[in-house]
C-alpha cells in the first residue's frame, strides 16, 4: 500500500518528538479502556478501513479493500470501522479516535444499530460528518456497502488536510529510531523534505488557479471588446476617456500580474484588478446610455465574472443555509423566479464544483474579488462552504495572508496529522448520532 501524503502542523519535527513521547505515556490506558477497538485501531493506522471478523458476513473484506481504494485514491485522512454490537454505545468512536490518534472524519457502522460519524475540527466543519452520516444512513436502510461508499463520496469534498502518512502515525513503536533520525542530518532532511512538499503543493495550487483566472482576465478582456468604445469618437467625453482608460490599465494590469505570479497567494492581486476594472467598464456603459452612475458594489457572488452586482438577494446553497448574497440583475431574476443561479463552477478532482467549495487554493482568487468591501464580507457569504468553514478558524484569522486583508490559508491547519491519543475530545465535532440509530446493549469487550 502507497504511503499517503500528511501535511505536519506545530514546530515541525520537535513538536513530533513531543508527540510520539506523549503517546508512550498515555497509550497503555487508552488501549485498556478502549478494550476490543485496539485491533481496529491499529488497522486503521495502516489501511483506513477495519472490519470486525465477527461483521464480515455483512461487510466482506473484498468490500473493505475496495472503499480502501476509495479512500486512498481521495487522499483524505477518512477512517471506517466496521464492529459488532458490544461497541460501547456511547464512547465507540471518541474512544477510536483516541487510539488512532490522528485529526481526520471517523465513521462507524456499529452492529445491527447503524451508521454513525464525527470528526475533528481541522478536518470538517463542525457537525458536517454527523449531517452525511445520518443522511447516508437514512437513505441506505441499513445497507452497509452502500452506506459507507455513500458516506466517503460526500465526505471526502468536504474533507481538509491529505491522507495520513502511516508511517508516522505508527511510529511510537518505533521511537528509539525516529530520535537517533531526528539528530544531525536526520533533522536537515526532515526539514528540507517538509519545505519541498509545501512548495510542490504551492507550484500545484497555482497552476489550478492559472487556469481558472486566465478565464476570468479573458472574459474580462471580451467585456472590453464588447463594449465597442472609441475615445476619438464625437459624442465620447473626457469621463467616458478616463473610464476606459483605467479599465484598460486594469485588463493590462491583470495579465501582468498573472504572468508574473510565484504563489498562490499573488492571485489576490490579480482578481483586485479584475473586479476594479469590470465596475470602471459599468461606470463607463452607464454613462454612454445616459444613466445614473453604479453604485460601488461587490462583484456577483454566483459569478465574478458578471460584474458588479446590483442587489442582494437571500439564497442557500446546495446543503447549506440561505444568506444574504450580492448579485447580478440576471441572477437576481433568476432566483426570483425560482430557477438556479448561474454559478461559476471550476475543475476539481471531484468533479465541476462552485468556486466556493473547490478547495483553500481559491481563498486569494475569492480574497482579491471582495476585499476592498470590509474584512467580514466574504466569511459571511460563504457561511458553510468549504472556503467558509476555513476562513471561520481562529488560524485563518490570525495569520498573515497576502496584503494582511484575510488569514493565511497556507499555514491553515489542516485534517491528517499526527496528534496522537492526548487530544481534547471537544474537538471532535458533532454532538447528535441521530445517524446511527437505537446504539443500544453491548460493553467493551469483544
């Protein structure tokens, strides 16, 4: 089995040496009181999915293998365990997740009782596991294949962090070895390693986002064209010149920046003059047609790409809450009359996805669109969205981020790393098991 990719939080590998020792002390008592779940433990240290013998005539271990697959090929640090009724009721998964002791969405199919799920604040907003797990449980009825496979495509979009290096995550078996590592050379290359993937993720976000902006900076650009504006002509004053002028700094502007772009973070840049130059283009049609001057406005939350909205209008994503967003006239007509917005979607490993719930990579491209309309606009519209539930830690708030607007995404924690069994269960989100059914009977031991 590959070894997937984790990102490391904390002081790097100090704070991992902390860790592994603080396993070492708190191990022994987490295994005795978790009782039958060290078995699931470890195997879910090496290979995300565990099937207690006793439940492998209901979930087969061909099955196991294959949502495995599944899993690995997310790169998500998402954990199933499969067991019997006599899994406590009520501390099952806390105590599973303690044993494992990695951040990660943890799902448990326990008995003939049902699904159930939770997970760790820097891997998924809180309560989101709980919300599929009760909404694939449902569907399903009781259906464990299907339930499972259901519950990890819908997690696994909503899931941050990558998958979990496994080879960490069991290394307090291995202690004497990783210290004698860590020393001299050993701390160089743990280092260099951890500075080398963060640049590889770096270049990769990047190049998604080049994409997905050198669309915008063209639609920009056949606005431009568009408009069909000639600052010689007769009837074109000096506003109508200035107008354009800046739009045309502005479309020049955003090629430039996008060319000379070295991280994801420049991008912020590039979509500030974008959306600077778009409301120029509005100011000058309206003063060609001879109508009052726009209002400066946010740009359409639906799309960018439409320019600056007009109104704001009350609309719920899919699965989410309804909120108050700034749109276009056209988007505006469009809820009104009951039909869906015209959402401005980009390419995901998952599929077309809205920009919104693509990934942390488009917090600058989002970033540089809102920002000069108040910090706190753009978390309040993406209110349970993927980048929302980023932009709402304590972490996204506090670090630097590209001109000091928003909290840096780049050193946002993230699910999939190493903490071992000393974790503040208030973490681990969720609070109802309406997902799992009647947990009741059964001990411990099994």
């Amino acid at each position: 089995m590959r070894t997937l990719a984790r990102r490391t939080r904390g002081a790097g590998p100090l704070a991992l040496v902390a860790a592994l020792l603080g396993v070492m002390l708190l191990l022994a008592p987490s295994a005795s009181a978790a009782g039958g779940l060290s078995d699931a433990a470890a195997t879910l240290k090496k290979g995300q999915v565990y099937v207690a013998p006793q439940m492998q005539d209901r979930f087969s271990q061909a099955q196991a293998d294959a949502l495995t697959k599944k899993i690995e090929k997310a790169d998500k640090p998402i954990f199933i365990a499969v067991v019997p009724d006599a899994a406590n009721k009520d501390t099952v998964l806390t105590d599973l997740r303690t044993l494992v002791g990695i951040d990660g969405v943890y799902g448990v199919w326990r008995g003939s009782s049902g699904f159930m799920a939770r997970s760790d604040r820097g891997a998924m907003a809180a309560g989101a596991a709980d919300r599929i797990g009760s909404a694939v449980g449902r569907a399903d009825k009781g259906d464990i294949n299907a339930t499972l496979n259901d519950f990890v495509d819908q997690a696994a979009p909503q899931t941050k962090g990558t998958g979990v290096n496994h080879s960490t995550s069991i290394a307090w078996v291995i202690i004497p070895i990783v210290l004698v590592a860590l020393a001299g050379a050993g701390v160089f290359f743990l280092f260099r390693r951890a500075k080398k993937r963060k640049e590889e993720k770096a270049r990769a976000e990047l190049e998604q986002l080049r994409r997905v902006v050198d669309e915008d900076i063209t639609a920009f650009g056949t606005e431009l064209e568009r408009l069909d504006f000639n600052p010689r002509a007769a009837d074109a004053d000096d506003a109508q010149r200035a107008d354009y002028s800046s739009a045309l700094d502005s479309y020049e502007k955003s090629k430039r920046l996008m060319d000379e772009a070295k991280k994801p973070e420049d991008v912020k840049q590039v979509t500030e003059a974008i959306e600077d130059g778009r409301f120029q283009l509005a100011t000058l049609a309206a003063r060609r047609d001879k109508r009052p001057l726009p209002e400066r406005r946010p740009p359409c939350f639906m799309d960018p790409r439409h320019g600056p909205s007009v109104k704001d209008v009350d609309w719920a994503p899919a699965g989410g809450a309804a909120r108050s967003v700034p749109v276009c006239q056209a988007d505006a007509d469009r809820v009104a009359a009951g039909l869906d917005p015209a959402v401005r979607t980009v390419d995901t490993e998952y599929g077309p996805q809205p920009y919104w719930n693509a990934g942390p990579a488009y917090a600058p491209y989002a970033g540089g669109y809102y920002s000069g309309f108040g910090g706190g606009l753009l978390p309040g519209l993406l209110v349970g969205t993927m980048l929302g539930s980023m932009m709402s830690t304590p972490a996204y708030a506090a670090a630097p981020m590209m001109d000091g607007h928003h909290g840096g995404y780049q050193d946002q924690y993230e699910g999939g790393d190493y903490t071992g069994a000393d974790f503040n269960a208030s973490d681990f989100s969720g609070s109802d098991w309406s997902g799992g059914g009647d947990f009741g009977g059964g001990g411990d031991d099994w």
